[in-house]
C-alpha cells in the first residue's frame, strides 16, 4: 500500500522533522519516527510515533506525544475513518506513556479489533506522558486537546487518513473521551466529529471527593488509594494555589509524591499497606477545595452535539455503577444522545462485553 511521506522518511531516518511553523499551532507536526515493531498492535502494517502541539486547558502551550496505526489494504474513497482512542490509567510519570511502552495485551487486542474493522487509530499519550510538565490525571479539558489534536497531526502526517473521526475510550479515557466529545466540533472544525464511546468512564467524583476525611473508611474498591494519590498529584499540579499539601498526612504527602513517577502497577504495590483515610490531615470539604474538585473532575452534561455510547459494567469494582446512573440521567436530561447500555462484568471486561454494541455504534457513525 502508498506510505505517507512522513513513513518513507521515516524508514531511512531516526526521525524525520517537521516543516517549521511560525506559531504552536495545535495539531502541527513536530516529528514522526517509525514505532518499533514491539510497540506496534496485531494488524497494523503502518506504526508511527508522532510528537505534535496541542494546549493545556488554560490554553497554554503544550507539546503531544501519540501513535497513528493503520490497517492493511488500500484506503477507502475518501480515506481511512479514524478512531482516536484515548487510553486508561497507566500513571502520570514520563515513563508511562503508552507510545514509549509495550500495551498491555487487552489493549493490544482491543485496538487489533477497530483496526481489523477498517479503521486508523490515533492515539494520544495526554500531555505530561513523556513531555514537559506533569501530566494531570483526570484533566479533562487538557487529555480532550491532545486527543482532537492527534487526529489533526495524524492527518497532516498521512494523507489517506480521513477527516470524519470518533473517540472511543476506556475508564480515564472513558472521562476524556466525553470532555472529546463536548468540544471536538468547536475545538476543530476542519474535521468531521461524527461520535463517542466511554466505557467505564468515571464521573461525579467532584461529589464524593469533598466526603474525603481523615480516617475515611475503606470502601473496599480497587485501585481506590492509587487513584486518589493520582488525583491528588494532578491537582496540586494544575492549582499550586490550593496548597494540596496541607490536606495530606506525611504518609499521604509521601504516596502523592511517589504517584508523580510510578506507573500504575507499582504505585498499587506501593499503596498496598495504606487505607484512603491514612491519606488526609483534613476534610476536602470546603468551599474551596470543593470548587477545585468540581472545575477539575467535573464531566459536562450539557452541550454535546454528536450520538454518545455510555457503556458499564454492572460489576465494576473501580468505577461503581450508580455512578454512570446519574452520568447518564444528567446526560439525558441536557438533551445528549446517549445509547446507554449495561453489562454484568467487571471494569475491564465490559470494555470487550460492549464490543457487540459498539463496533455497529461506530459503524453507524460513518455511514453518510
């Protein structure tokens, strides 16, 4: 099949420089560079590790770092449909980032999946993975610039990508994916938002967080520790003047801390001996942090202009149903155009229990 440009040099090249512009304009493209073959997905015959612009949500500069993998056989008329993917917790820390990290064999067969069904994927690391600043965990507005963005330098990278796109994601990505859909349209209108899938996708945490007290009693949910220390980091990175600090123990201070660097799966080993109420000095409930938590964890109801699939696993022991309940109730009440569907699984198994619903989903995304 015809290679992009930016693929041809990058076979004879490390990397292969962007033409410069004059401004960070979001989408632009910084560099390509062929991904190495262990990085890659099952049916990708193109992998490319792209670095881009893309903006903070205060609107700040910021450089991307993602991946474009495209499936075999020639371009449709047109070209390729894309689904940007945004992915789940991995950490926040620079060695984290998934484009610079063998997936986790789930992900790998999941995104074998949309591309054996004819679709490029893009996938953005969110800013802060493997690029300067720290990357804030359950930053909506921020993850949602780098996955629009993605899309933009994907296309300026290869030309038979077509401009009509979807999100599709999982758990934070689940989170990020609907901050994507509620301002893909405004963000980029040169391309074509046709929809969104979240799956497991947490929300109305900014309700529960303000409970958070010293003391709190474990609630026996998994991950629970690791995802609040992830929070916590986030929070005190993108509002130094809240002074998270004074709401943590030492043994708190010291995980969030640790959360900064540690991927996952060794901040739970970390936490592993640390209940979530050994975390606070004092409650999170005032009027100011109560504020911060909404602005920062809040996922908008209102606004969304494209079809949303909203799919959870009735046996969900990270992000527990009632939450997606008032999700999807908000939802509807603000006029979105949810497919609200349910399955009797766990967190990560819904994300393949769903499949049976949303490969026709997006399917029905590209029809006209």
């Amino acid at each position: 099949m015809r290679r992009s440009l930016w693929a041809a040099c990058a076979s004879v090249a490390v990397m292969c420089p962007a033409v410069a512009v004059a401004e960070p304009v979001p989408g632009a493209v910084m560099s390509v560079e062929p991904l190495p073959a262990e990085l890659s997905v099952p049916g990708a015959v193109v992998a490319e590790r792209l670095t881009y612009r893309t903006q903070w949500r205060s609107g700040v500069a910021a450089v991307g770092t993602g991946v474009l993998f495209l499936p075999p056989g020639e371009a449709p008329d047109g070209g390729w449909p894309v689904v940007s993917w945004a992915h789940g917790t991995v950490g926040i820390g620079d060695d984290c980032a998934p484009s610079r990290n063998r997936r986790i064999e789930r992900e790998r067969r999941y995104l074998a999946h949309w591309l054996s069904q004819g679709y490029a994927v893009v996938a953005a690391d969110y800013p802060g993975l493997g690029t300067e600043g720290l990357h804030t965990y359950l930053d909506g507005p921020t993850a949602a610039n780098s996955i629009v963005d993605v899309v933009r330098a994907a296309r300026a990278a290869e030309p038979s990508l077509s401009q009509r796109w979807v999100v599709v994601g999982q758990s934070q990505g689940g989170h990020a994916a609907l901050h994507t859909a509620r301002r893909a349209t405004a963000r980029a209108p040169e391309l074509d938002f046709r929809g969104a899938v979240a799956t497991g996708a947490p929300s109305n945490l900014e309700l529960l967080f303000p409970f958070g007290v010293p003391g709190f009693p474990d609630l026996d949910l998994d991950g629970l520790v690791s995802f609040s220390a992830y929070i916590m980091a986030g929070l005190r990175a993108a509002r130094p003047d809240l002074d998270v600090n004074s709401y943590l123990t030492p043994v708190g201070r010291d995980l969030v801390d640790a959360a900064e660097y540690l991927c996952y799966g060794d901040l739970e080993d970390r936490a592993a001996d640390v209940d979530v109420g050994q975390l606070l000095s004092r409650p999170l409930g005032d009027d100011r942090m109560r504020a911060a938590l909404a602005d920062y964890l809040g996922v908008p109801t209102r606004g969304y202009d494209r079809p949303l699939f909203v799919g959870q696993g009735l046996r969900d022991r990270m992000v527990p149903a009632p939450l997606s309940f008032k999700l999807v109730a908000d939802l509807w009440a603000g006029s979105a155009d949810v497919d609200y569907r349910t399955y009797p699984d766990d967190h990560f198994a819904t994300l393949f229990a769903a499949l049976p619903d949303t490969t026709p989903f997006v399917a029905a995304r590209f029809v006209r």
